[in-house]
C-alpha cells in the first residue's frame, strides 16, 4: 500500500501533474502503487472479510470533479485527459441513475472533501474493484465508505464497457453504504444486475460470463469460488477470474427473480439491500452478515407464490426459468436473455428418448445448494395416451425439490406440474398424464439445501448431493 503523504506533497504532485497534462508531456514512467487489502485470518463469524485499504499513490497525480455529483476522479500525469473526463462523465450518469430513477442511494462520501473518489491506476490487477476504506462506527448498523479503482489501460475508450463498468463499481460503493456484510458471490452478482439496468448495452457484453455461469448449473448461485484454485501462479489467477465472470453470471439469478416478482426494475435487490440490516462488533475481523440476502428472500416469498410457498419454491421456479434462457427463451420467461445466444444453454445431465423399458439414470455432476440438475425426455415414441412414471431418491442432509415441464415442438412451455415433496423426504414419486399434445419432458430439480440448516450464502463449505432418478412408460 501507498504510504500516506503529506499535504505538501500532494498538492505539489497534483499540481506537477496537472501542468504535464496541459503541457502534453510524456514522462518517464513510474509505478502507481495499487492497494492491496489483507485478508486477516478466519474467525469462524459468518461473511466476508474486512479488510480496510487505503487509496493509491498516483505518480504527478492529477484530478478531475463532476460539477453535478460528489465524484471526483483522480490519475497519474500519464493518463490522457479525455480518460479522465470519461470516467467522471460514466460515473455521473450510473450515480444520478442509481440514487435518482432506481431510487438506491448513493456511496457514502469522504468526510474532508464530501466527494467519492476514484483511481485511474495502470497496470491495475484488475479492470475494476472497489475497496472499503473505513467503516462509519457511529452507526447502529454497518456502514461503511469505499473508494474505486480503475485499470487507466483497459479502460482508456469511452463506451458501454466503461459505462458499465463504473456503474458496477459505484453500485459496489452504494451497497458498501447500506449493506457492507453481503457476501461476496451475492454482491458480484447484484451490483453486474444494477450495471445491466443502468447500461442496457452492458447486457449484450455479459454473454462469456452467462456461459460460465449456465454451464455450472449444479453449483450454488452465490458461489464466490466456484472453480477448484490450481498449484501454479496462473492456475491460481485462471481460477480466480473464473470464479469472477460465474458471480457476474449469477446476475441472471438476480435478474429473473427481480423480472417475475419484482414491483419496479431492482425492487428485488433493493429489499435485500434495506431489509437485512447487520450489526458487527467494532474490532471485528469480518463482517456479521446476518440477515442476508437469502434471509429476505425466505421471509418475502413465503406464501407468495401459492398457499404454502417458501424459498424452495423460489429457488425451483428459478430453477425452470434458467431452461429458458439464452437462445432456448420461448417468449415466455426472460426475453432480454435471447441476446445472449446458444452459450446461455444450461446443459443437460440426461438426454433421453422416451423409456421402452424402465431406465435409471445418475446426475453428471453432484448438487450443490441452491443449485440445479436438468432431464430432456422426448415423447417421439410413445404411443397416444402413454403416461410416464418416474421415481425419484437422494441422498440425506439435502431436501430436492423436482417439477416436470411439458414443451411442445418450438421449445415453448406448455405447462408444468410441481412434484409434491415433504420437508424431509429423501424420494418422491409421480405419474404424468395428458401428454398427447406434448413433443418433450423436462424434468427439473433443485437442492433446496439441507432441512436441517438454512441455506446460508456465507457457508466457506457446502455439501452436494447426488439422485437418481428411475423412469418409466405406463
């Protein structure tokens, strides 16, 4: 980390920097020197580390203010001008969108100036991140303040890429104000939802991470290491960026539950955000984040959805929509996903022709909470009136939750049927019938987690379970 500088110093540097920008000097280069938080050791207290950081050192640095917003964009002598006046301009836009028309809030701002800051680092680990710098300690509930940084390298062109970026990280700023305990892998993927309402464009950009996130379907949906690290440096570093685009992916978690049941676009988050108010001790190592976000979920949704409902139920109506996305969208679920193409695909454990003979089939890969497994079975050879019986079991400590869903021959949903289940059950059984009209089966199922425990986002270790699953022509 940078070493704090003097007054002197700094307005001697901003001033040097602000006279080679006019100027258009080119001088040697220096190294910015990025923040680095440390991560202190486990202490058992459920959610994500605190881990304080202070602002960058930038060479000859220079600074720009937003006449509109309290934002302030700072950067060494060698970033362009107009870099800086983009930056300033993309954060104006997602800052008066995100307190003005979503009605979200703003970052809290520094105390000396009133202003938030970003940093225009080269060479910077990564395009975006913002880090916490301190935590309002006069609060009763957690608040905290943060600064941005910004890759000057990657993101030198003004455009939707940029635009989305900033409005990802100055909605990581706002959550910081409101609810900086969130777990990681629910906050990634909240703040990439936000930056996709702010900057319809960032939508269309998203599609590596869809894929990533689609082709994973058995992971949990807030999973912030959903890819195993390797030995090698850049194992490590190929994991991490990959476990990075799966969070950004889990937007469309976010996205759908928002789509279907929200009352206004963010309305969802937006009660995730306001109704899981945390308190952590000072001193404390890591954030206390309880309630979270699935917390809000459990309570808002039961019975919502019909009598009886719970986040099962969600999680499983979730779970059906995710078939429908990308390229397979029937016009029925999400259209705004179809931009994303064949990669928004969830794969198939089994793809299977209609059963002549019972057949019992093993999922690809074992079922995490919250995550899901996926069974096509085609009705081409199934006489008229033929139903299909299927029987289904699982492991202990995990409750699934299954639905059959009738497509016709264009992919459109038809209709579904939930399969009844008990809170504790390890099986379940059911008979299809009236399938004359149908062309295919899709059989889905969710691990709605352990009955035993609820599912909690801040788990460092969650269990997947396998099934099996007989069928059978009657």
């Amino acid at each position: 980390m940078g070493a704090v500088r003097s007054t002197r110093t700094i307005l001697a540097a901003a001033l040097a920097g602000m006279l080679g920008w006019l100027a258009g000097a080119s001088p040697a280069r220096a190294e910015d020197d990025e923040p680095v938080p440390v991560a202190p050791p486990d202490t058992g207290v459920p959610g994500p580390y605190i881990g304080y950081a202070t602002p960058p050192a930038l060479w000859r640095e220079t600074k720009a203010c937003s006449m509109r917003v309290p934002v302030c964009v700072h950067a060494s002598g060698r970033v362009a001008g107009r870099t800086v006046l983009d930056v300033v301009a993309a954060a104006e836009r997602a800052w008066e969108t995100l307190a003005g028309s979503l009605a979200l809030g703003s970052p809290d701002v520094d105390a000396d100036d009133l202003a938030y800051h970003v940093y225009l680092v080269e060479g910077a680990t990564e395009p975006g991140v913002t880090h916490v710098s301190a935590r309002d300690v006069r609060s009763r509930i957690d608040r905290a303040r943060a600064f941005t940084v910004l890759d000057a390298n990657a993101n030198a062109r003004a455009g939707c890429r940029l635009d989305a970026l900033v409005a990802r990280e100055i909605s990581r700023a706002v959550l910081a104000r409101v609810a900086p305990a969130t777990a990681e892998g629910v906050a990634r993927a909240q703040t990439t939802y936000l930056a996709q309402l702010i900057v319809p464009c960032a939508f269309g950009l998203a599609a590596d991470a869809a894929q990533i996130f689609q082709s994973r379907p058995e992971r949990a949906v807030c999973d912030a290491r959903a890819f195993e690290v390797g030995t090698s440096a850049d194992e490590a570093r190929s994991a991490s960026r990959a476990a990075d685009a799966f969070m950004e992916g889990a937007a469309l978690f976010w996205g759908r539950i928002d789509w279907a049941f929200g009352r206004a676009p963010a309305s969802i988050v937006m009660a995730s955000w306001a109704l899981a108010p945390t308190m952590t001790d000072v001193g404390s190592k890591r954030w206390h984040d309880e309630p979270d976000a699935f917390d809000v979920l459990r309570v808002s949704f039961k019975n919502a959805l019909s009598t009886g409902s719970t986040l099962d139920d969600l999680l499983l109506d979730a779970a059906v929509a995710r078939a429908f996305m990308g390229s397979s969208d029937d016009g029925l679920h999400q259209l705004p996903t179809r931009t994303l193409g064949d990669g928004a695909r969830v794969p198939l454990d089994w793809d299977l022709p209609w059963p002549a003979a019972p057949k019992r089939v093993a999922p690809r890969a074992a079922v995490y909470p919250s995550g899901a497994s996926y069974l096509m079975i085609h009705r081409g050879a199934a006489p008229p009136g033929a139903r299909l019986r299927v029987e289904i079991a699982w492991e202990q400590h995990a409750l699934f939750r299954w639905a059959f869903v009738k497509l016709d021959a264009q992919g459109r949903e038809l209709g579904r049927v939930a399969i009844p289940t008990r809170e504790r059950a390890t099986e379940v059984q059911m008979t299809l019938v009236d399938l004359d009209s149908v062309d295919r089966i899709l059989l889905v199922g969710v691990n709605a987690g352990d009955p035993s425990y609820r599912f909690d986002p801040d788990d460092e270790i969650w269990e997947p379970h396998a099934w099996l699953v007989t069928l059978a022509a009657e």
